[in-house]
C-alpha cells in the first residue's frame, strides 16, 4: 500500500468532513478516511491524536464516552457548531484554492 | 479568548485528560492488533499528542526547577557565595533604583495626586519658582480650570526655649482638606473656620516638633505657644505620614493669611516684589488637562500685567509640572534672570546609578568563573547525559535554569539588602519620615528584572561552554577577568577622587577664610522694613558690633558666603552658557572675607554701576586682555573696577564657579546679612554678636551661624559619598580579587603535570610563577586599560563636584591604579605558590 504523505492542515479538514455525519472515536476516523480514500490515504496514528487533540483545543469538536463495537469504554469525537462553520469555510476555501490549482495546470 | 480558556482547563485537570487520552490510545492499539497492524510506542505517541496542548514547556520547567534545585543544595558552599555575590551587587542597585522610584516614580500620600500641579513663573528673560502671594490669590480666585489653589511659605521663626529658629509652613487654609491629610491628634486647618483674615492666631505642629517639644503629650492641643513672640492656639498635630509637599521639616502649619501677625511688619500678602513669595499647586478640575490650566493661567497673567506693569513680567507664563511626587518638591525656591538651570537631579543620579551597575558587573563576572569552573567539573555529569540522548538546546535550558534560580534567590536577598542600605542610609541623613523605604511592586519588578538580566550576563556564557565541551573556555575567562578589573579600576578611581577632592576641600583654601566669620542674618525684609530703614539698622547694628572687643571687620552681603541663598545669572560667554555666581556686598566684603584684590580698585560705598569680577571670570571672559574698565554684559552701564582672587562662595564644590561683586544698592538693604571676623575664635564673640543684633530691634530675630559649622555641614555630603563609593570600591577590589584568585588557582590545578614536567626539566621557580601568571597579565592589563579610559570618561561628570580637584587628577588614578595593583598582584600570588609546592614525581604519577 503506498504511503501518502498528507499536509497537516488537510488532515484537520478530513476528520471535520468524516466528522459531519456522526460522532466517531479515533480509531473509526482513521479507518473512515482509509477507506473512503479508496485505501489512498493512510492516516498515522502519530498525526491524528495531535491532530484532535488541537482541534479539541479549538473547540471544533467535543469528546464523550461512549461503547465501542468491541464493547468498550472509549471516547467519541462530536463536532459542534463551530466545527461545523470551521468546515464550511474550509471546504469552500479548498475549493478555490483546488480551482485555481486546477486552471493554473490545464493552461499553462 | 475561549481557546485560551480551554488551554487553562487542559493545565488543570492535565491528569485527567492525560488518563483519557492514554484510554483512547490503548482502545487504537487493541483495534490495530485485530487487524494485525501493531501500533508504535504508546507512550511517546501520547508525548505527541500532549503537546498539543502546549503546556510541555512548563513541565519541562518544572523538571529542570527541580533538578537546579537539588544541584544546588548540594553544594552549599557555592550556592552562598553565589547568592551573596548576587545579593550586594543586586541590592546596591535596588537602593539606588528605591531612591530614584521614592523621589520620581511614587506618587505622593496625598488625596488624588494625579490632578495636582506645581507651578512656576517663567518669562524669556526670568525665571522663579514662587509666585507674589497676590498673583497667587489672583489665580486662586479667578481660575476655572482649577479646582482649587494651594499655596505655601516657609518663614524661619523663634520659638521660646528653642536654641536655632525653626521653619514655619505657613498654607492656605484648604491645605490640609485638599491634600486629604488626617490629623494625629485634635484639628488640622480648615477653610471655614481659619480662612478669614480675622480668624483668631492658630497653628498645627508637626509630629516630630510635638514629640521633641511636648514630648507627644496629647494635652499639647488647646494651649498656646509662642512663635516670634507671639502668641497662637495649638489646634492639632499632623501626622509625620503626611508630606506637606515640603523637604524641609517644618515645625508648624500656621494659615497663610496671619504669616505677618508671626513675622512683625511682613508685607508677604501685598507685596508684588521680592519678599519670598509663595509656592504654589493647583488642583485640576475633572476631565482639564495641564495644558489647558497653563493656557488659562498664562491669559489671567495677562490680565493681571495690566494692572501691574512693573510686577508682573512681560510675557509671563505659569509652566506646571506634576504636583503629586516627590521631585516637584526639591525644585525649592530658585529665581534668576535668563534661563533656568538644568534639572541637577538626573546627572547625580546617572553617575550612581552607573557605579551600582559596575559592582554588579564585577559580581556577575565574577560569578561567571565560578560557573565556568563548575561546568569544568561536571563534564562528566553532562557528557553522560549527551549520550543518553539530551539535546543540546535542552541541556543549555537546564543549565541556565540553576542560573536563574540562583538570580532569583539574589533577587530576594538584593532586596532585602538594598531596603537595609536605602534605610539606614534615610536614618543617617534624617529624611522626612514620610518617604518610606519599604519596596513598592516597581522596585520588587526592577530587582527581578535585574537579577534575569545578570543570569543572562552570569549565566548564558558558561552554560554554552560546558555543553559545547570545550574544556577550556580560556578567552571567556579571561574577558571575564578582564571586566571585573575594569568595573573595579573605575569604581576605586572614582573613590580615589572623592576622596582627594574631601582631603582638598578640608585642607586648602576655597579663596575665601571662612574659620572666624559669624554670619548673622536679621530678616529684615520679613518683617517689612523699608530701604531706609533698614540702611539705619544696619548702620546701627555695624557700630555697635564694632564695638565689641574680638571683633575685627564687619561687612553685609545679601547671599553670605555658604549659605543658602544664591544668586545667580545665565550668560553667554563665547557661545558657552556659564551661570556667574552674583555676591552684593558692601566695600568692606574683601577684607572680611580676605577675598584679595588683584587689580584695579574696591568698590566704593554708595556708587552703582561698578563690578567686580572674580579672576576665573575675568580669565574666562576677557583672555589676555585688561578687564579693567569694560563694560559687563549683565547691565551696559556696569564697568569692571576691580578683579578680585577666584573664591568659590557658594558653590564650594563646583572649581568651574565664578563670580561677580556688584554695590548693594540700597533696595536691596533689606535682605543684607551681616558678616563679622573676629580676631580670636568665633564662638566667644558669637552670644555677645547674637544678643546685641537681637537689642537693635527686638521684633526682629536674626538668625546666627558660624561659618566654620556651614562649612562642615556643606562638606557632610561631600563625606558620606565619598564613603559610600570608597565602600563600594573595597567591596568590587575584593570580589575581583576573589576572581583572580578562582581563575589562578584554577590554572594551577589544570596544569598541574605540565609544571611537574617543567621542574622535572630544572625550570627555576620564577619561571614557573611566570608560566602560570603569563595567561592573566593580558587581560589584567586590558581591564586596567579600560577602567582607566572609563573612568576618566565618567568623572567628567562629577567636574562640579570636586572641590578644585581635576577629574583627572594624577595622584588619585596612580594611588587607585597603586591600591588595585598591590590587592591584585597579592590575589594571584597566593594560589600561584601552589604551583612552587608542586612535587614533579607525583604530579607525573598522577596520571
């Protein structure tokens, strides 16, 4: 599987997205954007706690406990408003940028 | 704001949310197991993720707090010896900041300082620091920009049983109200009942006169005391808390209205011209800035000029400054002609500050060896922990931890000494007691930040080497060496000075002899005497003086020779602004203060528009050619008559002073003193002088001093900072010393083998010293080099100061150069005899 390397401002916009349906623990994050990503996207363990841990900070999204598939204690990432506003505009700020990464490769 | 807030909560309750994120950690590990992919280390994934939060750093601290801690409890010996080091370096320059923060920072123990304003006169061609009480009243009554005027004068006044005349304060009755002062005891003054002209004669004393004269006896309040003989109701006693924005310690707040009923015939109240005048303060109204209340004032004076052309001068205006410190009081009562004279107190304070930085320096540097030297013995300690995987960023943060630790501890403790030092020295010199020594936040901020400042300075350099592993940090220590020297060089050049200038001032003559002089000062002018009158008193008092057996020659002037009055005008001479100290005095001046006349003529009594001029004014403004017969600058009609010897009357210390002699013109009379030489010792004519001026009016109380005891007295400062830097330089001679002493022994240890060699090959022992000592005598001699060129570059600043002594005097920079050389050269000896004592088969089987 190769290895991608991901900007760390495009990790925090990633687990927003994932976020956007439901509350997720850390370690369905990382698998949701594995697979999502058609297994492209390989989500370090070493990333992604730092990762939440500041947006946590941020107040983009809360943790609560809640039980695991396996039956287990364990935290679930919630997005709150903020998070949500902070995705929109990220969203639309990446696309943009994406867009005129776009046009600057089709015509130069 | 909120992330802030969450960053706060992560801090607080960090256990909690660290167990939660190793929970959520784990619960990762055992999914990945499933799906047999291993997780990494846990515990440096959660290092990782924690430091998001961003409080590592304070952990970090925490840690490295901890271990300086234990570093330096167990070695005592070092810690102490840093600690003192850092406490007298610090706590020199804690007392002189306290000073500076008491006189200029604090702001005054009085209701609202920030709205108070003290005021003065100016106008192109004059200058005062006490306004007419008239022009005052006129302020006080037309003024819409301020709330209320204050107003204060100071008359010297007999009190019954009282040996010397006390100051009396005389205010407006709102004084006390305005400021907010509360009294000790019974009443202070208020506008109501004391403000009327008629109001019955009352007075309120001082804490200190009261415990002096009524030995704090609450039942002074209600009897009645004598002030120049006359009679007032004591009504309370002021607490010693309260400042009266006054230096000078009064005995006794009196209203300012009844000031004439005290001193008999005083025209203080109407009088426009020169009878002391008042000092004035204004409170602002809410929401008035000072410039308005000076723009106001400046259109009232205005006004005012209409009404009195002659008094008020030609585009008079009334500058403020900020009533509510300390240093608004020590403006005094100057007035002079052209500009005023600079603010004397920033340069004073520049200079000591200055010293008190290079003690600080020799600490630091000296501190700076000991840590160097530490770091040499903890090579091991640290190679270890390098190969353990310290970085060397964080292994200079640990180090410079323990320094800053200790410049902490120095910080304390240089608080504590610098409030010993500034207190003891407020006791010795009998400061009011409402300038508290105690340290305010300023200067507990100032002494933190000094001390952070001198770990950089101790701390930084040593810290570096020792990670670096350059075992020998020679040019360090030799820098280091070579500052001590020089901080110390200037510091004992500059005691040298002082003292010099002491031993001059104490031995030489200051132009004039002073030894058998009795000044007697009748204060004519307080009490209202006109010119004429006052030409008869003293036509009367001179005969009768005369008269007396011892006595030789009697003579007036109107600023006597030490004493407290001066006058003195801005010139211009070839482009320089020099201020010419004027005497006005009478013919017989010369002989009785056996000033000599080197050219020309005497003054002749009677006649005007003669002068004569000191010889350094003659030198200064006329170079080679013969003042006799040109006209002075000051006045077109004056011309030089006469030059008379340099005599620095005045301003005993400033070499640089000179003077002019003009006729006391018969307005002037009034505030003469009179001058006496006795053939034998003064103190026998003195009571026969005093009863017999006190016979020719008795409603007058002439004040008398001998002139030989205002000559000590204006010596007492010259003394005790003569003292203070001498103590100051032993203290930096013997911290350098200590130095030298560290780094030589130092060298001696490291070399050890190599001298074994050296007189295992047969060197004699004088080689062997020279080998040693080579490495020290560079930097020994750049210091001195330094210190030298920095002293001479700071005694400039002191020219004023130093009794005619040059600042570059020879025999104080070689007996300084002389003292410093002997201490240093003993300093390095003596562990260099460690090298002699080396025992060449031991020191090779050392290894």
């Amino acid at each position: 599987m190769p290895k991608t390397d991901m900007p760390s401002g495009a990790l925090v916009l990633l687990i927003l997205r994932v976020l956007r349906s439901g509350a997720l623990h850390g370690y369905a994050i990382a698998q949701r954007i594995h697979v999502l990503s058609s297994e492209v996207l390989h989500v370090e363990e070493g990333s992604l706690y730092p990762a939440l841990q500041k947006i946590l900070l941020k107040g983009w999204v809360t943790a609560e406990w809640g039980i695991s598939e396996t039956n287990r204690k364990v935290r679930f990432y919630r997005l709150t408003p903020a998070g949500r506003k902070q995705l929109e505009t990220e969203l639309s700020e990446y696309g943009r940028v994406n867009q005129a990464i776009q046009s600057v490769l089709r015509t130069a | 704001m909120n992330e802030l807030f969450r960053r706060l909560r992560y801090l607080l309750h960090r256990r909690r949310f660290d167990r939660e994120l190793a929970n959520d950690l784990e619960f990762h590990r055992e999914m990945a197991e499933r799906a047999s992919r291993p997780l990494g280390n846990a515990l440096q994934l959660r290092e990782q993720a924690r430091d998001a939060w961003g409080w590592t750093w304070i952990d970090r601290l925490c840690q490295d707090l901890r271990y300086a801690a234990r570093m330096l409890r167990k070695s005592p010996g070092f810690t102490a010896a840093a600690v003192l080091m850092l406490a007298l370096g610090i706590g020199v320059n804690v007392a002189v900041f306290g000073f500076f923060d008491l006189l200029v920072l604090r702001p005054l123990n009085v209701r609202d300082p920030a709205t108070l304003l003290r005021f003065h006169r100016r106008a192109p061609q004059n200058f005062a620091f006490a306004l007419p009480y008239p022009e005052m009243a006129f302020f006080g009554e037309h003024s819409r920009t301020l709330s209320a005027v204050l107003a204060l004068n100071t008359t010297k006044v007999a009190v019954e049983g009282e040996e010397k005349q006390v100051d009396a304060n005389f205010v407006t009755a709102n004084f006390f109200s305005e400021l907010g002062a509360t009294p000790r005891l019974g009443r202070l003054l208020d506008p109501v009942r004391d403000g009327a002209p008629d109001a019955a004669p009352v007075v309120v004393l001082d804490q200190g006169f009261w415990q002096r004269r009524f030995g704090g006896d609450p039942m002074a309040v209600g009897r009645t005391i004598r002030l120049n003989g006359k009679q007032a109701t004591v009504i309370g006693v002021a607490d010693s808390e309260f400042s009266g924005l006054s230096l000078n310690q009064s005995a006794s707040w009196a209203p300012l209205t009844q000031q004439p009923y005290f001193a008999a015939g005083s025209r203080l109240l109407t009088d426009f011209g020169d009878s002391g005048g008042v000092r004035m303060w204004g409170r602002l109204r809410p929401g008035v800035a000072p410039k308005a209340a000076e723009q106001e004032l400046q259109s009232l004076v205005a006004e005012l000029r209409k009404r009195h052309p002659g008094e008020i001068w030609e585009k008079e205006s009334l500058p403020s400054d900020p009533g509510g410190y300390a240093k608004s009081m020590m403006i005094g009562n100057r007035s002079g002609t052209g500009s005023e004279s600079q603010n004397e107190l920033y340069p004073v304070f520049a200079m000591v500050a200055t010293l008190g930085l290079l003690i600080l320096a020799v600490a630091c540097g000296n501190l700076g060896s000991l840590l160097l030297a530490r770091g040499v013995a903890r090579e091991r300690e640290i190679a270890i922990r390098v190969s353990v995987g310290a970085g060397k960023g964080r292994l200079i943060r640990q180090l410079f931890t323990e320094s800053l630790l200790l410049a902490l501890m120095g910080s304390l403790a240089g608080l504590a000494v610098g409030w010993a030092v500034l207190r003891s020295l407020m006791a010795l010199t009998a400061s009011p007691a409402w300038l508290n020594p105690t340290p305010d936040w300023r200067v507990a901020l100032f002494a933190l930040g000094i001390g952070f400042a001198s770990a950089i300075l101790f701390g930084l350099t040593p810290a570096m080497h020792s990670v670096r592993q350059r075992h020998r940090a020679t040019i360090a220590r030799q820098i280091l060496v070579g500052a001590q020297v020089a901080a110390s060089c200037v510091l004992l050049i500059v005691a040298a000075l002082l003292g010099r200038a002491l031993h001059h001032a104490l031995s030489s003559n200051p132009g004039f002899a002073y030894q058998q002089v009795i000044s007697i000062d009748p204060g004519l002018a307080g009490h209202g005497y006109s010119p004429a009158r006052a030409q008869a008193y003293m036509d009367t008092l001179r005969e009768r003086l005369c008269a007396l057996p011892g006595v030789e020659s009697v003579s007036l002037a109107v600023s006597p020779p030490l004493g407290r009055r001066a006058e003195i005008a801005g010139v211009d001479i070839d482009g320089r602004a020099v201020r010419v100290q004027i005497n006005r005095v009478d013919p017989q001046f010369f002989q009785t203060m056996k000033i000599p006349l080197l050219r020309g003529r005497n003054l002749i009594r009677g006649e005007a528009h003669a002068v004569i001029v000191s010889e350094s004014l003659a030198r200064g403004a006329f170079p080679g050619q013969n003042p006799l017969g040109k006209k002075f600058f000051m006045d077109e009609n004056d011309t030089i008559v006469g030059v008379a010897g340099s005599a620095r009357l005045v301003k005993l210390e400033d070499s640089d002073s000179v003077e002019i002699y003009l006729p006391i013109a018969s307005a002037e009379m009034p505030f003469a003193s009179v001058l006496v030489r006795t053939s034998a010792a003064p103190e026998d004519v003195a009571r026969s002088a005093a009863a017999t001026a006190r016979a020719v009016d008795p409603n007058t109380f002439p004040e008398m001093q001998l002139m030989k005891t205002e000559f000590r007295q204006k010596l007492r400062g010259a003394e005790s900072s003569a003292l203070a830097v001498s103590a100051l330089g032993a203290i930096a001679n013997l911290l350098a010393c200590l130095g030298i002493v560290g780094v030589v022994a130092y060298a001696v240890s490291q070399r050890t083998r190599e001298i074994g060699i050296r007189m295992a090959l047969g060197a004699r022992p004088a080689h062997i010293l020279a080998v040693v000592l080579r490495r020290f005598s560079r930097p020994v001699a750049a210091g001195l080099l330094v210190g030298v060129a920095g002293a001479a570059a700071l005694s400039g600043l002191m020219r004023g100061q130093l009794y005619g002594i040059g600042n570059l005097d020879a025999m104080a920079y070689a007996g300084a150069i002389g003292v410093f050389a002997i201490t240093a050269v003993g300093a390095a000896l003596w562990p260099a005899r460690r090298a002699l004592r080396v025992d060449p088969m031991r020191a090779l089987r050392h290894e």
